[in-house]
C-alpha cells in the first residue's frame, strides 16, 4: 500500500475549493472563515463490528454512516453543518477501501454543502475505526436544546421509526434541512435526533428540560422495516419504534399554539404529532389508557 503522503495527496486532490474555508488539508491546521453566529461541534466514533460490520456493507456505505451521523447532531439543535474532520484507523493493506471511505463521507457531506477540511489516517493490525468531527453554525434564533420543553407543549417527530438495522441506520438522511425549515416556521423549544431509539431520547429532553411526557401510541409512525422486523424479532411493530434506535429522526416539543401551527401548514413532509409533554413520568397511552413507559434504546458499552 502506498504511504500516508500519497493517500493524503490523493486526498487534497479530490477535495474542492469552498470560500468557507480559508485553508484546507496539507497544512498542520484548517483554517475557516469565522461564523457568525455560534459555533457548533459534535463528534462520533464508529468501529467495525459495533456500529457495522465493514465485511457485509462496504466501506462507501460505513463513510455515508459516520458522516451522517454527526450531520444529525448538527440538526438536533437547528444549526447548519459547514465543515468535517476525519480520522481512520486503517487495516493494513486497506488503500482501495480507503478510498471508497472518503467517496461515502464525500456523498453526505455534498448533499449538504459541508467541506471536509482535515483529518488523520493511520494503520494498524484491528479493524476500521472512524470518527468525524464535524462543525456547524447556529441558526438566527440559537442552539435549539434539549431543556426547553414544557408541560402542555407538543411532541412531533420527522418521520417513521423502527427496523433501521435493515438497512437505515446506513443510508439515512440527516435532517438538516427539515430543523431549518420548522425552526423558522416556529419556535423549537426542545430537540434530539433519534440515535439511542424514540424513548430513550425522548426521556433526555424529559430529563433536562425537568418535565414529562405521554406518548399516543396509535400516533406514532411504524417504518416498514419496523413491521418486517416484528415478523421474526417476537417483538411488536410498536415496540421497535419505540425503541430501535438510529432512525435518526427528530424528535421535538413546541408550544400547543405553534404545534397547531405545524398540524395546519407543516412546513416539511412526513410530521407527525406523537404526544404532549406533562408534569413528570414518562407514558404510553393506547385507546385512552396510559401505562408507564421504561426509557429503553442503544446503551453503549463503556
């Protein structure tokens, strides 16, 4: 395999120029163009054989994965993604996947006007490794965080949820563009995407916004993939919604007044009203009964 420096001059080669970013790799540093408003950052590590299994998806698919994963983050709080670091630990002899790694972040990272401004590549006798930081800019109205719910605020969430193992949590879209445009039809009080599973991120905004909340469950959005699933998992459609994990929705709380707003004009497809937020506990209510509900999702190991 060819070393370090061919792979990173292979690398400045294939990246475009972006008047955002003052100075792109080759240098000890990245330089980019202040923003204007708050700066944003995330960061998310994926290994093969915990978050995919690089012999059965390719590494085009792993590449779209980590960088849409930390896209998502800059959606949950209603910024806009500008700019991503990458590093990979490399199995040895891994140029050519190396490669097809950079064209699936390349894929995400295009779609939504992000640079990829720098990074590290190392190899090694383990499997792949990758993280990606990357950076964003705040909206006009501010970080959306997970503190701001109230009792009687509206829960909704971007879309259908449940059986993302199938092939989802791969080829996912972020929902960059669907935080911008409700931010700006209404005020977001409180926002997470949905990585750990429905419930389980729900129970943050709960937790740090010192609330509750009761989920309707006829009115939550069931995937295809979640039905299928339920087909030989001996668990329900229902439930792998409620908490399956990395669907990557949003999932949100507005004001009742803004909430109404949203049911009569959404300004994105595929909203749905899922729940109301209360004074503590977290429920599910099935034809007017409410039972409690246990936080229940994607518990990494530490």
């Amino acid at each position: 395999m060819p070393g370090e420096f061919e792979y990173i001059a292979w690398l400045r080669a294939q990246t475009p120029a972006d008047p955002r970013v003052l100075i792109g790799p080759g240098d000890d540093c990245a330089a980019l163009a202040p923003p204007a408003r708050a700066l944003l950052v995330t960061t998310d590590m994926l290994m093969d054989g915990t978050d995919f299994v690089l012999a059965e998806v390719g590494p085009r698919r792993v590449g779209r994965k980590a960088m849409a994963a930390n896209l998502s983050d800059i959606a949950a709080m209603a910024g806009t993604p500008t700019a991503a670091v990458v590093s990979v630990a490399l199995p040895r002899g891994g140029r050519e996947l190396a490669q097809e790694l950079y064209h699936g972040l390349r894929d995400v990272a295009d779609a939504v006007g992000v640079a990829l401004v720098g990074g590290d590549t190392n190899s090694w006798d383990g499997k792949l490794v990758i993280s990606v930081t990357a950076l964003g800019e705040a909206g006009p109205r501010g970080p959306v965080r997970r503190n701001g719910a109230k009792p009687g605020d509206f829960l909704f969430v971007t879309g259908p949820l449940g059986g993302s193992i199938l092939g989802h949590h791969l080829d996912f879209t972020p929902r960059v563009r669907e935080a911008l445009a409700l931010h700006a039809a209404v005020e977001l009080r409180a926002m997470c995407d949905i990585s750990d599973g429905l419930t389980a991120d729900l129970n943050h905004i709960c937790e740090e916004s010192k609330c509750g909340a009761v989920l309707v469950a006829e009115a939550i959005p069931v995937s295809d993939a979640a039905r299928e699933l339920s087909r030989t998992s001996g668990k329900t459609a229902l439930d792998h919604a409620l908490g399956d994990g990395e669907d990557f929705e949003l999932v949100f709380a507005v004001s009742p007044a803004d909430g109404t707003k949203l049911l009569a004009a959404p300004p994105v497809p595929g909203l749905v009203k899922i729940g109301e937020c209360v004074r503590e506990g977290l429920w599910l209510e099935t034809n007017g009964a409410r039972q409690k509900l246990e936080p229940r999702g994607w518990v990494h190991p530490v």
